[in-house]
C-alpha cells in the first residue's frame, strides 16, 4: 500500500496545492486502496496488485481534465517550483554513473583508514631494530600523506563527477509517469544485495579486534603493532563496503525522495552533515597532534574506534536538536 501511496505523491507533485487538488487526490487514493483489496482477495500477488492499479489509475493526463488543468498551466507551475521532469532514461543513465561513483566513495573512505597503517608496520620494524627509526618516519608519513592526499583526490573527483545532477539532491525535479515504479522495483530487486554488504562491512569491523587480542596475548610488541595493521584493514575494508551499500541505497531514496530525502527533512539533514565533517576533522587534527607529539604511533590509533563509538553519541545528540527544532 505504501508503493501506491508514494506514487501517488509523486504523480501529484507537479499540479497547485488546492484544496480541489487534495480533494480529488484522497478520492483517487481511495479508489486505488479498494481496487488493490479486491485484487488482493481475487489471488492476485502485490506486485501484480500494484501493477493493475498503477496501470489502471495512474492516468495524470485524465486527472489534469478533471480538475481543469491545461498542459501550459501545468508547465508554468513547473517553471515557478524550477522543478526539472526526469525521464526514465535520464532516471537510468544517472543511476548508472552514481554507481560507478560509489566505488571511488569507497576507496576514499577505505585509503584514509588505512593511510597509518604503513607508518605503523614501519615503526614496529625499527622497534625491533630491523630499521632506522629516522628512514621508518620519513617513509610511512610519506605513504601516509600520499594515501589521504589520493583519497581527498578520489573523493573530490567523485563529487565533480556528479555536478550535472545537483538538482536531485536539492530536490528539485520532479519524475515522469512511470519512472517511480521503475526505481522502486530497481531497489527491491537490490534489496538484498545492499543488506549483504552491510552484513559483512559490521562482521568485519565487529571481528577487527580479533587479531588485536590474540596477537597481543602472545606479548610479542612487534605482533602487537602486526595486529595494530590488521585491525585497521579490516575496518577499513569494512567501513568502505557500508559506504558503498548506503550510497548506492540513496540513489533510490533520492529519485523517489523517501527517507532522509523527503523535503522535511533534507534541510535538517544538511546542516548534521556540516556539523559531522567538522566532528572527523577535529579527530584527524587531533589523532595527528598527538601522535607527532607522542610518536607513539603504535598506541594512538585508538582514537578511532573512541571516535566511532562517540560518534554514535555525537549523531544521537543532534538528533535531538533537530528534532526540537
């Protein structure tokens, strides 16, 4: 029932918000509930249901008659609203590119995780005197520097890459007839898909202390610094498998405008995403500080695990905020 509601949303969403409009909207609505019910209790499955009531009353060009529309007044609202018609191939065609898009999403979240994990393994070689400690700094701020600067690139490059679709994310589009149902099917089709990756991102983040507490039960402190390595692979592989499971999720939520962005709440979202880059910024100047400071590589990573577990707090508190707001 929730498919036909949003879709009915959507095919509303170009006509003037009259109360001749709302009114003709809940008739339809209505109509389309009692026709679903009936094609329910006759043995039809729900995606046949919803296939026959779409097709049925998803008309917008008969519901412009009845309410007296004309096509011009149609397309001056759309000039007002600046809102843009997405066609199903343009529908298509931007769900492409923002999938290939993911990937280097992901790679940058997964380089600038594991950016210290060079440093690392090289100053454990020159705690066991395998390696100057002067010529094991130099290298592995060089790997580190290279990592984040390469990430920074990727992720920079991802966002120009999409520069041409910046109306979606504002909102500011509205979809051709038939172009919701299409996304909808494309994202219950992927639904597993998406929940596999997430799976397997949190059983790796989850098991990423695993090597840490067995290697440092052997109170070798070379393995120790090892397991320091590892643990950083595996959250960074598993950080990078959800970044990618959820930006791919939200090309969907975007074109059906659903979730975090529907229009009450994409402004709220805004300003928690300002507030959260700020939040990892801090973390990184601070985890950098420290270490420079310390050197003791080896030991500070554990800001990152305090920082993720904060940051749930962090999210949770500005929840609130904007909530009351």
């Amino acid at each position: 029932m929730d498919i036909i509601k949003n879709y009915l949303d959507n095919m509303f969403a170009s006509l003037p918000d009259t109360q001749e409009v709302k009114r003709a909207k809940e008739e339809i609505c209505q109509m389309m509930e009692d026709k679903y019910l009936e094609l329910k209790g006759n043995g039809k499955s729900e995606n046949e249901a919803i296939g026959i009531v779409i097709a049925e009353f998803g008309n917008l060009d008969e519901i412009k008659e009845e309410l007296g529309q004309e096509k011009e007044t149609i397309i001056l609202e759309h000039k007002e609203k600046e809102l843009r018609k997405v066609s199903l191939s343009q529908a298509k065609e931007y769900i492409e590119s923002t999938k290939r898009v993911c990937g280097l999403y992901a790679t940058s979240v997964l380089l600038w995780i594991l950016s210290p994990a060079f440093l690392i393994f090289l100053s454990g070689l020159s705690e066991i005197h395998l390696l100057r400690e002067n010529i094991a700094g130099f290298v592995g701020l060089l790997v580190l520097f290279t990592c984040i600067a390469g990430a920074t690139a990727l992720f920079i490059y991802s966002n120009s890459c999409l520069k041409d679709s910046e109306y979606l994310k504002e909102g500011n589009f509205v979809l051709a007839e038939g172009v919701w149902l299409y996304v909808e099917s494309e994202r219950k089709g992927k639904r597993t898909f998406f929940s596999t990756m997430r799976i397997a991102g949190v059983v790796l983040c989850i098991c990423s202390i695993i090597p840490l507490l067995g290697l440092s039960m052997l109170g070798n402190d070379f393995l120790a610094i090892i397991s320091v390595c590892f643990l950083l692979l595996f959250v960074s592989i598993g950080a990078a498998l959800l970044t990618c499971a959820g930006e791919m999720e939200k090309i969907y939520l975007m074109l059906m405008k659903e979730g975090d962005f529907k229009e009450t709440i994409r402004v709220k979202k805004k300003n928690k995403e300002r507030l959260s880059s700020v939040y990892w910024c801090i973390v990184t100047a601070v985890y950098l500080a420290w270490s420079f400071w310390s050197h003791s590589w080896g030991f500070t990573w554990i800001i990152w695990p305090v920082a993720g577990v904060l940051y749930g707090a962090f999210q949770a508190i500005l929840a609130v905020i904007f909530q009351e707001k």
